[in-house]
C-alpha cells in the first residue's frame, strides 16, 4: 500500500481500471473453464455408457458363441467322428454332423461358418471355411473349455462379407476309454465383426466422436468412423490405448481426447477419439462473444472515465502549480487567491488554502514585529556573551603556569611534584589538542603520563607492563579511548585491594589486520553476577551503564559505543573477569588505517 500511495492519482486510477478489467476476465476464464469441464464430463459420461453398451454387447455374444461351441464340443456324434478311423464311417457321419452344426449356426445371427477339425484327418464345414483354417491347426494355445479369438481374416466374397473373426476351441474326449480327457480336435468359429459388438449405430456427429472395437492387432473389428472394418487403426491414435484411461494425444496438428476400454475377452479394447476442438466449440463463440461484449462495453467506459479523471485531475493540477509558485516566497504571489471549479472536495481544498494563506500572512506580519523587538536584546546577549568569553582562561595561560610549577619543582628539588606537574601537563595539552584520530603510539604516551601520576598518588603499589607491536603502535585509533579503561582498571581493580598490584597492555595485530588491545590486572576482579550486568548493559549502550548507579564512570559505555560506531557492530570491548583473580578488558577495532609517516 505504501508504493502505491507514492504513485499519481492518474496512475493510481489506471490501476484500478486494469485491475477492474483483469477481475472481469478472471471472472469469464473461469466460467470458460468451468463450462468446459462440465462439457468434457458430460461427453466422458456420455462415452463410457456408450463403451459400456458395447462391452456388454461383446461379451454377450461372446458367451453366446462359447454356449454354441461346447454343445458342437461335447456332442457325441461330433466326439465319435473326430476318433472313428475308418474314412468310410466317416463319410457315412459327416451328413449328421452337417446337419448338426447347420442348426447350431441358425441359433446366432452372424455366424458365417462352423469348422470341425479332427486330428484324425477329419473334418466338418458349411461353407467351405476349413481351408481357411487349416493352416491354423496346431498354432493355437491348448486351451480348454474356452473360446479363444483367434484373430481377423480377410474371406473375399465367401461369405457376402469381406472379414471375418474366428474363434476356436480344443474338442477334449469326454468318453470312456483311452482317449478320455485327450485333444481330438477343434472346433471353428467364423462371424460376422457386427456380430460380435451388435448392431447398433453409435454414431455422435454432433460432437466427431469415433468409437472403434479393436482386436489385438489394432485391427477395426467395427466402428462409426469412415475407416472400413479390417483396417489398422493409425498409429498416432493408438498411443497409450493399452494401458487404459483417459489421455489426450496429438495428430495431425490437432488435439484429440482418447478414452479406452480393455476387452480382455478377445484381447481387444475399446477406442473412443473425440477432436477437443469440437467439444469445446460452441464455447468458444460463446468466448469469443463474451470478450467482443466486453471490448464494446470498455470502449464506451472509456470516455465517462476519462471525463472523471480531468474533472479531478486538472483542478489538482492547477492547485500544484499554485502551491509551487506560492512556494517561491515572493511577497506577490502570497497576496494572490486561486478560485477552482470542479468536485466539491476541491472546492472545499480551495478555500481552505486560500484561508490558510491569509493566516500565513498574517502570522508573517506579526513575525516581522516580534524578530524587530527581539532583535535589540539579541544583539545584547551577544555582547554579553562575548565579554564572557574574553574573560574566559587561555589555555596557553595554563601550559605556561603548569611550566612554571615544573621550574620551581625542580629548583626546589621536589621530583615527584616536578613529575606529577609535566605529566599533568602532557595529558592536557593532548586531550585538547590535535587531530580526533591518532596513532596508538601517542596514546599509550598519555596514559604512560597519567599512569605515572596514579602511581605516585598510590606510593608505587602497583607496576605497569607495556607490550605493543610496532604495527600496532602504528594504527591509528579514536583518542582518549585508553584511558578510561586505565582508570577503571586502577580505581575499581587495584585500588581496592591490598596486595601488590600488576597492570598490564598489550596491542597485537591478528591476520585480518584488526587490532587488538588488551588491559589486564590482577585485582579484586567481580562476581559473575556483576560481570553479567555489566555485559548486559555494553550490549545496550553508555546510557545504561550511565544510569546504573555501582559504576563510577560512563567511559566503558562511552569507549564501546565509539568503536561501533565507527568500525561496525562486531567490534567493541569484551570483558573476562573472576571474583579475586582480576579482569581482562579487550579492545577490537577494525581495518588497519594508513598512519603518519
């Protein structure tokens, strides 16, 4: 929200109407895609009765063939033929079982021919058909009891139909004797395809819907398509129809929606194929007249939505050139009004201004009035301030007194006063003088000075150890940053205590060329509670440490928070201490700074 209040009312406005646009298109993709799914759930619902019409329909007359095929199967007569060796006997059967297998043909519609095969040389049609099967003998799985699809063959005009399937069956003796439950023969089917699936019509023109039955080789067994019965389906079209479902594949450029169906009775399945583009077409004019609706309606929005945004925005135009002129301060254009025509918000924004602009004039003169009265007692106060500040001390007043205190000491052979006097005197002349940034090495030379001035106020009970790389030394570093450490370390470590003290500084500078200070002694150190505290209150900052009342001094708080702020927040002081066995203060400071030659 925050960018766009950053944006022109114009802008702000074409971002509603975009988004106002966006939504109502939203809105019709939405009701475009919903409408498409129930389309395409309806057609799917309307198909798989449809498969299911048919799938019923071939296993129906499947069973039906099965029926006819074991009665030929267990008939008598039929098992007496296919084990009687004498070829005269045979003769004299093959009128009966003519006549046999000629009834069992006139029980189903569309059975073309009935074939008995004997392993004994044997065999039995109506029409001619064992020399169409013949070859197959011998080539069939051992089934039994079963009717197994062989296959589609093409029979030219033996039958008035150019295909035919054929189904087969192993003939099992079920006599007694030592044929019993042995191979005899087998036993042929030979239909019309329509037979199989029924004769319906499945045809749905209205939506291009094809509806094939197919074998296992992809042959059409029957179709409502213009593809005639025997041929092979295209490959493009039969991609992924095995594994069953529902898919969409691509032919010819075009989308089609594929449904499949397994027929495992004949190892076949059922293919429905229907154009997505012609599901979904009637939705799309409708589509298509939707945005061409919404096209028309924008255009004529345009032009009331464009009368609105001058209505505001013009006013506010020439309110923002006013304001701007009027910012240049000139005694002309405050005396000037602005008079605006457009909504009454504006008109109320108008009057206001002009109302605050008379207050502004107002308010100016009497301005004017109050800096002219105040003007004299200016001028006096800084009269006043400035004899102040010549009565002020010169510092160079003090450098000399300091010196003269050091001649009379050394005249009166007072060395202490003489080295307390010089060493006061250094510290003062270095924290008033210079640069805000030194090289270390100056600042451990006033602390040396003020170290001097603590030891002999506390009779030498304490000694002092420096140990500074010549790198270190030579980083440069904020000043007055060492000595409030010194000082906290003498009058909170060893003042306190009894024993002989020890004070010891040490500067190195690690590979990532930061330094490191370390101010270290072995006095009466703090408890862990205490150290706690302190921690605590560096993490937050110097106004803490300031506030707590056991601290002596604001100088830790105020030397961490100068070493953040201007080397980072991973720098600062940390703090190590044991109750009687003294604390260690360590210093990091950043980058190594170029120093003075």
């Amino acid at each position: 929200m925050a960018f766009l209040r950053k944006l022109s009312i114009r802008s702000q406005l074409l971002i509603l109407a975009a988004s106002s646009i966006i939504v109502i298109l939203i809105i019709i993709l939405h009701t475009y895609s919903m409408m498409s799914g129930m389309i395409t759930k309806n057609h799917e619902e309307y198909v798989r009765q449809t498969v299911t019409e048919i799938q019923k329909n071939v296993i129906s007359n499947k069973d039906v063939v099965y029926r006819l095929m074991q009665n030929i199967s267990y008939n008598e007569e039929v098992q007496s033929f296919l084990v009687e060796k004498n070829a005269l006997r045979r003769y004299e059967m093959f009128k009966k079982l003519s006549q046999l297998i000629t009834n069992q043909k006139e029980l189903k519609d569309g059975v073309l021919d009935i074939v008995i095969s004997g392993n004994n040389g044997g065999w039995v049609d109506i029409n001619g058909g064992n020399r169409y099967v013949a070859p197959m003998v011998g080539k069939l799985p051992k089934t039994k009891f079963n009717a197994y699809y062989v296959g589609m063959q093409t029979f030219g005009s033996s039958y008035g139909s150019a295909e035919g399937l054929i189904f087969a069956t192993s003939i099992t003796y079920m006599q007694p004797g030592e044929l019993f439950n042995s191979n005899v023969g087998t036993l042929f089917f030979i239909i019309r395809p329509k037979a199989l699936a029924g004769d319906e019509e499945y045809a749905m023109k209205e939506t291009g819907t094809q509806i094939y039955l197919l074998d296992r080789n992809q042959k059409i067994i029957t179709s409502n398509s213009e593809h005639e019965v025997g041929t092979v389906l295209p490959e493009g079209l039969f991609i992924g129809s095995r594994n069953g479902g529902q898919h969409t594949v691509q032919w010819k450029n075009k989308p089609y929606v594929i449904q499949t169906e397994q027929l495992p009775d004949i190892d076949g399945v059922i293919l429905s194929i229907a154009p997505k583009d012609e599901l979904l077409r009637d939705l799309r004019s409708i589509r298509e007249v939707e945005l061409a609706i919404l096209g028309v309606c924008l255009l004529l929005l345009a032009i009331p939505f464009t009368f609105i945004i001058n209505n505001i925005l013009r006013p506010l135009k020439k309110m923002m050139l006013f304001m701007t002129n009027v910012k240049r301060g000139t005694l002309f254009e405050f005396q000037k009004r602005i008079a605006l025509h457009g909504y009454m918000e504006i008109n109320v924004l108008a009057t206001q201004f002009n109302h605050m602009l008379d207050e502004i004039e107002q308010l100016t003169q009497r301005l004017l009035e109050t800096n002219s009265r105040l003007y004299g007692s200016e001028l006096e106060k800084k009269k006043a301030e400035l004899a102040f500040l010549k009565s002020q001390i010169n510092p160079h007043f003090l450098y000399n007194t300091f010196e003269v205190i050091t001649g009379i000491a050394v005249v009166e052979k007072q060395t202490r006063i003489k080295n307390m006097t010089r060493s006061l005197s250094a510290i003062f002349r270095y924290s008033i003088k210079g640069a805000d940034v030194v090289q270390l090495r100056e600042e451990v030379k006033m602390v040396e000075s003020f170290i001097q001035i603590q030891q002999i106020r506390f009779a030498d009970r304490f000694t002092v150890r420096y140990d500074f790389s010549e790198e270190a030394l030579s980083y440069r570093i904020p000043k007055m940053i060492l000595q409030p450490l010194v000082e906290n370390a003498i009058y909170h470590g060893l003042e306190p205590t009894l024993k002989a003290g020890e004070l010891w500084l040490k500067g190195v500078v690690d590979k990532e060329n930061a330094l490191h200070i370390l101010i270290s002694d072995n006095g009466v150190g703090m408890t862990n509670e205490r150290l706690g505290q302190i921690r605590d209150m560096l993490a937050e900052s110097s106004s803490a440490l300031a506030a707590d009342e056991n601290v002596k001094s604001i100088g830790l708080g105020n030397v961490n928070n100068r070493i953040k702020l201007i080397y980072g927040n991973e720098y600062g002081i940390q703090i190590e201490s044991e109750e009687g066995m003294g604390t260690k203060v360590r210093l990091m400071m950043g980058e190594r700074k170029k120093h003075d030659a």
